[in-house]
C-alpha cells in the first residue's frame, strides 16, 4: 500500500473543495456529494465556513484508491489566507493546483506556483470546469504552460463524460522526453518513457502533469485519483523520530491541538516532545471527526494533544524549523473594544494568534491599544466574526494603515562596542544590500584567530533573535545581507550577553551611517492588480491607475466579448496598498458592479511618498532606548557612552571595510 500526503490548492472559485468532495466520493468516503454553496460540504465544517461559503481554515480528509492510501489537505483558497495555505506545504509529498477553466491563470494561482516552487512541492495540476460554456482544453494548457512553465503535459484529455484514462500517448511522452535530458534519451533508445522515469521527473518538479475535467459532474476525477496512484512515489522516511507542525487549532471545548506531519520514525502517546511537554492523545481526523490512535507511523498526519508551546513550522525531534514564511500581512489594524473589557480582547486575540502566528498581536501599553496585522478586509470580517462567535466579543476595527519596510542602498561596516566595567565585546558587520524581497541573510567571514567559534556562534544567534528597526520611521529592515567581519573579546572580561549588545549595537550604527549619506530607503506593498472594466470605462480606469501611481502593463491588456452588449477591456499592473487598497468600492460603483479588481500582494518596493512619511512618523531613532546606535567604551574604571558617529574612531580593531 502506497501512502503519501497531498494538499489541494487553488485561487479561490476554482472549485478545489468541491474536487475533493468529488475525490472523496467517487472512492466511497462519502454516499451524497456536498456542495460549498450549500454549506453541506465535507470539508468545510467550520460553521463561519458554511456561513461564508468559502473554506477559511484547512482540514484533513481521508482517501483509499486501489492501493493508494491518500491522506488529503484542503487549504483556504482566499488570498487573505494565504498563510494559512503556507503552513501546510512544508508537509506534502504532492500538491493538487486546481485551475478553473473559465478563468484561468490568475494572479493569486501565480501566487502559488511560486510558494509550491519555494517548499519544492511536486505538483499535479487539475483544470476545473471544462463542462462550462467557452472551456477550451488547449487554450487553457498553452496559457498554463505559458506562464507557469513550458514542463506541463496533458495527461488526459476532457471527453465530457467520467470514462478512466490513464494511457499517454506517443505524443505526449516527446512532450515529456523534452523536459529532461535523460528522459528524451529514453525515449529515443526505447520508444517509450518507463513509468518510473516519469515518477522521478515529477518527484524532482521537471515534469507536471495536467488533468481535465469536471469536479461537480465527477468527470476526470477518477482519472486524476489513477494518475495519482500510478505517478507518485512515497517519500523514504528517516529512522530517527522526526515531525513537522503545520497547524494549531483548537477545539470547542478548548483543547489545544497540534497537527503533526510524521517524517520519520514512529510517534506514540505518553511520548515527550518538548520540553515537559508529552502527547496525551493522538487523533487522525477525517472532516470534523477523528479516531484515537496509540500511535502514528512515518508519513501519517494527526493532530496531538498535550503541546502547549508548539507552533506552526516547528520541527520535533529530528526535524529542523522551517525558515520564515513567504506570505507576510502587509495591513495593521486597531482594535476598537466598543466597550467589551480590553484584557479579554487580548487574550482572546492571544489565541487566535497561537493558530496564526502571522497576526502579530501587539499590546501598545503606552497609548492602550491592540494591534493586529492582516492581508487584507475579507480577513479581518473574518477575524472579528471569529471573536463574536467563539468568544462573545463585539468589537470594531479603525481604520488600517500599511506595513512599511526599509532597506539600505549601500554597503557599510557597523561597529559595536560594550564594554562597561569588567564586561568587554566588540563586533564589526558588513552590511551590504540584498535582492528585493529576499529579507535579512547573516554570514561570518571573521578568521577564528581573531574570535573563537564560541563568540562567532553567539554574534550569529544575537542577530537572528531580534528584529531589527531602520532608522527612518522604525519599521522593520529587510532585503540586507550582513557579514561578521571582524570583533575582539576579552579572556577576562568577556561575559554571556556582552556579544548580544555589541551586536545589535553594530547594527544600529551602521544604518545611522547610511542615513547620514542618504542610503536608507523606506519600502511599502505593492499590489498585482488585475482591473476588468467596461471598454467604455478604460480611460477612466487609466487615470485612477496613474493617479495611484500604479504601474499599467499594457502589453497585456486584453478585451472579451462577456455579454451581447458589453465589451470587457482587462488592465494589469502593479500599484501601492496603501494607494489601491479601498479602490475595489471605487470600481463597482463606476461601473454598476460589473467591474472587478482582483489583488494580489506582489512583494515591497521603494515607497511611493517617502518624505512624507518619514516626516508624519517624526522617529527618532537616537532616542530609541531598546534599539541604541552608539557604544559604550570604559576609562578609569568607568563606562561612558560613545555616540555612533564617534564609534569608529574609538573602536578597538581597526575600522577595516573602506580600505577593501
């Protein structure tokens, strides 16, 4: 028995819940097919779920097909909750990307590809909706195979009924032969690709393959379960118990649950995990029911209870954490209590945090009030529904302002100094820009002569347990590779923490060098914007963009035909959140709610109104005490602060970066 672990992702509509009600069904794990829009859905238990109609939270299914044993996960197709997608990919041996045939290539599907590319997940992909009027098989795979990758191949072909393909034809094994080397070798000495050959090419993300059909009339569907089972290959887990967390839930009667991906070894109850931390029990679920199990196997998925300080992305045992997220909030709101006490706000705020981590909950004591970070408006409804439902809070939520980034524009050498009475550490950093978007990145190119490893590990760790603030308005510094370059420390004098001051010091005097030369530079989101407007109302359209100071591709404008009397112009471009975030209001009612504007986060850039900005904010980042710029050196006994412009003349080692 084959058993591997599969995720279905999808841009929302595409029809990915109601694949897997069809998966589900047509291998006897459910007698009546569910609908979403009915809210009688399998996988969409959650009762905000059914309300909605959408799938907000993802859920484990259970599917047996001959001798394939396929445990699924179906994840929120919402861009919003594009987080809540992000944790599960860390944990699949494959993805299933549902793309409808009505719609296509869209810019959240774009969105996804780069996050199945980021976790290497290999990746089937299923063209929905092929019954509906206009679906075209091959204009659909030439624009898949256009811009997400030329190593698509059709594997079936739509006939409109439910018949089981699983043959390729000739055709289509040169079309695989031509996505690797060794492949069309195969083919040429063989006539033929074996079927392991084609295993490989999908394990290692060179070849995926398409299936067509329709998940509402089961057409295709078993096709792509005996795809499936035929061109999967289980993952080899590791002898030594290892797991990975890819969600926190909890339960209605406030259990904590911890929902686990075995890699390797074997998991049981009563096991130790975490510190004093052990499984009371284990539960496989299947929808909104579960069995109990005294243990789970390699490559099984559960959820366990007992962990208290678990959290998404977090290795047990052999496994390593997962590296940051890709998908990051870009809004933050404030919390308005209307009333309902603002501890329990916060508490309540505490646990929704503990599910997604990527709400930032903050507490400003000094002006008493809450902060969270979201994606965009359907997920903050979603979040205060959340606390009147489970928590019997009703509150509000001010207006939502950007998160800003800064970055830095050129190279630099930080230097910290700590050095109060019997402590001693200093610690000089290259810190050089780095791609857009690539966030923070820390090296050490410092000669073991000059600091042990015991220190270099320790500057190493002190920079990544912080976050780091620019220096412009105190926003969070991103897209900057630093180096450790050089440092001293002292036999005598040198003490745990020393290194952890020095370090964070080198940062901070660093970029107040960079800001006095006029190299720091604020960053702001962007969107992806897709606008569909009436061809009458492109000039309108047009105007708002540039007004915005968005960013029009017009190379791929394009017009349909919708309706007898409307011709339908589509924009695309690129402009700021904070510009085009309440701009969706704006187009349905210029164009009678037959527009659309669809969004999509495409990353940060250099921000649009910077002076402004940095002036409103009015940081000032000397006066920063958690983030301090300058050093603290000693004479006669004594510590005395120097400021950071003095540092590098007063530095022990030499200030060594410009002479390179």
């Amino acid at each position: 028995m084959k058993e591997i672990v599969a995720g279905i992702v999808a841009h929302v509509d595409a029809g990915k819940t109601t694949l897997s009600e069809a998966m589900l069904y047509q291998t006897g794990a459910l007698r009546k097919l569910g609908r979403v829009d009915n809210g009688d859905a399998f996988l969409d238990p959650d009762a905000l779920e059914k309300k909605r109609g959408i799938t907000i939270f993802s859920h484990q299914a259970s599917v047996q097909f001959n001798d394939l044993k396929l445990t699924l996960l179906d994840t929120p197709g919402h861009v919003d909750f594009a987080a809540q997608t992000e944790q599960v990919l860390s944990v699949l041996d494959y993805a299933i990307l549902v793309i409808s045939a009505t719609d296509g290539i869209q810019g959240y599907t774009r969105t996804l590809w780069d996050l199945l590319a980021h976790y290497q997940v290999p990746t089937f992909i299923f063209v929905n909706k092929m019954d509906a009027a206009g679906a075209d098989q091959q204009q659909v795979l030439t624009q898949v195979q256009k811009e997400l990758t030329a190593n698509c191949v059709a594997f079936n072909a739509y006939s409109g009924n439910d018949d089981l393909t699983t043959e390729i034809s000739a055709a289509n094994y040169e079309e695989i032969g031509l996505c690797d080397e060794a492949a069309l070798d195969e083919l040429m000495r063989t006539g033929a690709i074996s079927d392991e050959t084609v295993q490989i090419l999908i394990r290692q993300r060179k070849l995926f393959p398409v299936y067509f059909g329709s998940a509402l009339k089961l057409h295709g569907v078993e096709t792509l379960l005996a795809g499936l089972e035929r061109w999967s290959k289980a993952a080899t887990p590791t002898t030594d118990f290892a797991a990975r967390v890819f969600k926190i839930s909890h339960t209605d009667k406030d259990e904590r649950l911890t929902w686990v991906r075995v890699l390797g070894g074997v998991m049981h109850t009563k096991d130790v995990l975490l510190a004093e931390q052990k499984v009371n029990a284990i539960r496989i679920y299947n929808g909104a029911k579960f069995t109990t199990a005294s243990e789970i196997q390699a490559g099984g998925v559960a959820a366990v209870t007992g962990l208290t300080t678990s959290y998404p992305g977090q290795g047990l045992g052999a496994a390593t954490n997962n590296t940051p997220p890709m998908i990051q909030p870009v809004l933050n709101y404030a919390l308005d209590p209307q009333g309902e006490e603002i501890q329990a706000c916060l508490a309540a705020l505490r646990q929704l945090e503990d599910e997604d981590p990527q709400l930032h909950v903050t507490w400003l004591k000094n002006i008493q009030e809450l902060h969270v970070q979201i994606m965009g408006q359907v997920q903050l409804e979603i979040l205060q529904q959340l606390l009147a439902d489970r928590y019997h809070l009703m509150v509000g939520f001010g207006k939502g302002h950007v998160l800003y980034k800064e970055t830095i524009t050129a190279a630099v050498e930080g230097v910290g100094h700590f050095e109060p009475l019997r402590h001693y550490s200093e610690v000089h950093l290259l810190m050089t820009p780095a791609p857009a978007n690539s966030g923070l990145t820390f090296a050490s190119d410092c000669s073991l002569e000059m600091l042990g490893r015991n220190w270099q590990h320790q500057i190493l760790t002190s920079l990544q347990a912080k976050e780091h603030l620019g220096v412009l308005i105190g926003a969070p510094i991103t897209d900057m590779k630093v180096t450790l370059i050089s440092g001293r420390a002292s036999i005598v004098h040198t003490v745990g923490g020393d290194f952890r001051e020095a370090t964070w010091r080198a940062v901070r005097q660093g970029l107040m060098m960079l800001k006095a030369t006029n190299h720091c530079q604020l960053l702001e989101p962007w969107y992806r914007f897709r606008l569909t407007v009436d061809q009458n109302q492109v000039g309108r359209a047009m105007n708002d963009i540039q007004r915005m100071h968005g960013e029009l591709d017009m190379s791929t404008s394009e017009t349909t035909n919708t309706t007898p009397t409307a011709l339908m112009t589509t924009l695309t471009g690129t402009a700021p959140v904070e510009q085009m975030q309440a701009y969706a209001q704006d187009v349905q009612a210029y164009t009678h709610g037959l527009g659309q504007l669809e969004c999509v986060v495409a990353g940060y850039r250099p921000c649009h109104n910077a002076a402004a900005i940095v002036a409103a904010t009015q940081y000032d980042p000397v006066t920063d005490l958690d983030n301090v710029p300058g050093s603290v050196f000693c004479a006669h006994g004594a510590g005395y602060l120097v400021q950071w412009d003095q540092v590098p003349q007063t530095a022990h080692v030499p200030y060594t970066y410009s002479h390179k």
